[in-house]
C-alpha cells in the first residue's frame, strides 16, 4: 500500500514537472491589432486578430515570430 502511494505521487510530480514558461502580463500588438483569439503551445502562443492575422509569439522572450495573413 505504501508503494501504490510513493508510485501515485511520483506519478502526479512527473506530470507537473514540465510546466511552461507563464504568460506575459501585457502583449504587444502591432498599432491598429485588435485580439479576437488567443491559443498556445509548449513555447509559443498565438493571436489571432480582427484583421485576419494570426500573430505567433515566443512563449519565454515574447518577440515575434512569424505574422500569418489569412484570406477570406
């Protein structure tokens, strides 16, 4: 029984371990960008903007790196 716990809480720090870097307080957008969506992954998130942009940032320096024109 005291195995099944050790194995239980190794389990939970395993899967807690590899958390993300946290998010910036503010974003800065390009002049004029308005958010409409917001996702993320491992080391990056995304923006999607009113004027059909998709913004993808770096999660841990914040800088820009890559601007996606969509086209209706």
């Amino acid at each position: 029984m005291i195995g099944g716990v050790l194995l239980i809480i190794g389990l939970i720090v395993i899967r807690f371990y590899d958390v993300p870097p946290p998010l910036p307080d503010t974003l800065a957008l390009p002049q004029g960008a308005q958010a409409m969506s917001f996702t993320q992954g491992p080391d990056w998130y995304a923006v999607v903007t009113t004027d059909n942009q998709i913004l993808i940032f770096d999660r841990v320096t914040g800088n820009l790196k890559q601007s996606v024109q969509i086209s209706p």
